[in-house]
C-alpha cells in the first residue's frame, strides 16, 4: 500500500515548514522533521497528529528514536561528522499538528511488541558488528 499524507492543515506558523530549500541543489524539498514524522507514522501506528493526540505521538516517536537511534540529522560543521542527530521533540510533534497519512493504526500493546522486536533486532546488530 502508498503512503499518501496531506499537511495541507499544518498549523500555519509551523516552523518546519512542509517544503525547504536544499541548500545545495537550491530545489524544494520536504522537511527533514516533516518527512521523518511521515514516515514514522507507519513505525509508531498512528495516522495523524492532532490537538488530542499530539503528545502520545511524540511519547510513541521518542521511545522509537530512544532504541533506534535519531533518524534526522543537521549540517553542524562542528560535529566531526559534519552532522549532528536531531531527536524528535514533544515541541517537532506539535508543530506539525494537522498532519495524516493512511498509514495503518494500532494499539499501545502491539507498539510494546514493537518496541522489544526493535530492541531485540538492535541486540543482534551489536553482537553481529563485534
């Protein structure tokens, strides 16, 4: 199944404006924050962000990131990798309020199975690398 999303109802004074941009090919692109919380919308189970929800969808995004490491990364010259992760914030979240998708949605037991087959894929990662 696609992924369709509209942001069309953002919250007007969004500071991750939908469309930045890029600072080298100077063409439009989405968001780093945008694209990342689109994306998740299908890791986490939840379709939209609004008033209600907003903050259950930034718990479900910080437990994500909190075991699978900050997807989103900014150009910081000071970092030595040049970038420098950007967690997902309760504050990202509720700027984007408005935000849906068609992404399939579940409840908080299966995101806690989720949750210990991510830690458990993370484990085996680890001891593989050694």
């Amino acid at each position: 199944m696609a992924l369709h999303w509209n942001a069309a109802h953002m919250i007007e004074n969004c500071e991750f404006k939908v469309i930045v941009r890029d600072p080298d090919t100077r063409e439009e692109v989405w968001h780093p924050n945008t694209w990342h919380l689109l994306m998740c919308t299908m890791v986490i189970g939840m379709d939209h962000i609004s008033e209600d929800n907003y903050q259950l969808f930034a718990d479900r995004m910080i437990e994500y990131e909190r075991i699978c490491g900050a997807v989103v990364r900014i150009r910081d010259g000071r970092h030595k990798l040049g970038f420098r992760p950007c967690p997902t914030t309760e504050e990202i979240v509720r700027q984007h309020i408005g935000l849906s998708t068609n992404a399939n949605t579940f409840s908080h037991a299966k995101f806690v199975k989720r949750k210990a087959a991510w830690r458990k894929q993370n484990q085996k990662a680890k001891e593989a690398s050694k």
